[in-house]
C-alpha cells in the first residue's frame, strides 16, 4: 500500500482521534465503490470492506497515529485479554509480541532466563487468556502436556460463613467430597493418555491478606465441574477469575516443596475415621501468619487418572489379603 493511500484530507498524515480513522476507512471505500462502478454487487462491496480494512491494519501505529492517540503496549494487554492492569504489563505485551513472532518456546525461554518468578507467572496467565480469546500461539501444538495445561478454566472457590453452615461432622464432609470426587472423574478422563487432570488451591497472593481457594479445570469441561461441585455443595459459589492470583515477590525468595510418599502407595496416610478433627485447619493457621506485603504462599493438589497398571496392583493385593496373607507378603 502507497504512503499516498493513507494520507487525511488536508495534508494530514496520520491520525489524532478515532472519528479521524473511521472518516478516512469511509472515505477510501466510497472511492473505491465509485471506482467499480454501479454494477458491484454487496458480495464484493463486503470483500473490498475486508480488504481496505487488511491494508490499514498492517499499517505500523506509529506511521498513521499520532503518539497521544497511541494505545500503550500495557494497555493492549488489558483490553485485549481482559486483565488487570500491572506493573509488569508493558514486559508481558513484549513477550506476547516475540511469542508472535518468534514462537512460544522462544519467548518461554526468555523469561525464565530473566529469573523473575513474578513475571514468569502474569506471563503463564496471559497466554491462558490469549488462547480464551481466539488466538493461536505460534509454536504450540494442540494436545500437547503445554497446550493442555493452558487450557485451563479458573474459578474462585467462595465457601459460606460459618455461621449460614450446617453442623456437620468432619466424616461428613469427608464423604460429601468422596462423592464429589467419584462425579469429577469424568473431567480427569480416564486414562494419564488423555492429559485430564484437574487442581485445587490454597492460596495467600502477595499483598493480599485473604485466604482463598481456587480450582482449575479444563475448558471443555467446566460445566460438569460446576455441576458436580454444586450437587454436593449447594451453598458454594464460583467465580471464573481470568486475573490468576500471584505469590511471587519481586526480586524476593522462592521455597516450593513436593510431598512424596515414604510407605507403599497402597496404604493410605491415613483413614479419615482416624481424625477427630480437621487437619485443613492447620494448614490455613500456617497461612494466616504469612505477611500481607511481600509475602505469598499456595499449596495445590493435582487431580488425575492413575493408570490401569494400579489398579489391578491394588486389587491383587486386596485379593491376597483376602485369603489371608500378610500385607508385606500380598
């Protein structure tokens, strides 16, 4: 396209507000209309549409807008993908450009070399978000363990007060969850082949003193989650949160750990008739003392299919324990 296709009434070169913009789209289209004469048809007058608004849009910003009424990179994060506005946001939409540009492993690599654990995850959530808007991300291959842990739907899990809460027992709630979680496994899928897995999370975001739960489950299937959360736990409300939380501190200390277990896989830690009281509770005590400001902290359980090599390990043993030996020997 010429510089001349682009130039304002009045020797005008580049544009001061959005009125500027449209009044110049309609006045090329009009021309070009007029051009084809009267014959063209609404087919093609929509094909010319396409095309004059192609050949604006791979005109740079800064050759057809004047620098005010430029949109700041940060601020295109947010419009586009409907988050927060950060400090980080100008970084995030250099990093979404290069994703563009140079695909997603290259710009995945840049940001895990800058060591700024902050960064790296906002980074995580705006891809999440930019594959919820419609758009592909160069370098990423569908059913790949990357692209399905971007395909992922957040909500806030927001539990009633106490007080609105019915007195039950922990072995009730217990067994409530045991029935939530035999409904989920659909949303795992059933195979470690399909990818499925769901999450839930503990959570204290830095410069945020409240305890929150989240879940995170794939896309396709957040509709049977809501349902099969709300079945048991009717009084729960779920919030989508396209804005991710954040523990990270920047230029702090990171500490992550994993549990593995010590004993065999077929015991468990230990039988729920075995507590007389909630052991959560001492979990959301330790989070209660992390700092509000420059402190985070997140504890989250992954969810998914065992394979079937487990179960018929767990059943043979039960078989043998049925027939009278001992569980080291079963």
């Amino acid at each position: 396209m010429s510089q001349e296709s682009i130039d304002l009434a009045d020797g005008k070169r580049q544009f001061e507000n959005p009125q500027e913009e449209v009044e110049f789209l309609r006045r090329e289209l009009a021309k070009r209309e007029a051009e084809l004469g009267e014959n063209v048809g609404k087919k093609e007058k929509e094909d010319i549409s396409v095309e004059k608004i192609k050949e604006y849009q791979e005109k740079p910003a800064s050759e057809v807008l004047k620098e005010e009424a430029r949109m700041p990179e940060e601020d295109r994060v947010t419009h586009l993908l409907g988050l927060e506005q950060e400090e980080h946001n100008t970084k995030i939409s250099e990093l979404l450009g290069i994703m563009e540009e140079k695909g997603v492993h290259n710009a995945l690599s840049l940001v895990d070399k800058m060591n700024d654990p902050h960064l790296e995850d906002d980074l995580h959530r705006a891809l999440v978000q930019w594959l919820k808007a419609g758009y592909s991300i160069n370098g990423l291959k569908e059913k790949t363990e990357l692209w399905r842990s971007l395909k992922m739907t957040l909500f806030e899990v927001v539990l009633p007060e106490k007080e609105n809460q019915e007195n039950k027992s922990f072995k009730e709630i217990v067994s409530s969850m045991e029935q939530f979680y035999a409904g989920m496994y659909s949303v795992a899928g059933v195979s470690r082949k399909e990818g499925g897995f769901f999450t839930f999370e503990i959570a204290t975001s830095e410069n945020n003193s409240d305890i929150v739960m989240y879940a995170a489950v794939p896309d396709e299937k957040t509709s049977v989650f809501e349902k099969q959360l709300l079945s048991v736990f009717p009084d729960v409300q779920l919030i989508e949160r396209k804005n991710d939380y954040n523990i990270f501190v920047n230029n702090g200390i990171n500490v992550g750990s994993i549990a593995r277990l010590k004993k065999d896989d077929a015991l468990p830690l230990r039988g729920y008739d075995e507590f007389d009281y909630d052991p959560l509770n001492i979990v959301l005590n330790s989070f209660s003392k992390i700092a509000e400001k420059e402190e985070g902290v997140a504890l989250q359980f992954v969810f998914n299919p065992g394979s079937e090599e487990h179960s018929l390990k767990y059943r043979k043993i039960v078989e043998e324990l049925e027939r009278g030996s001992s569980f080291k020997e079963a």
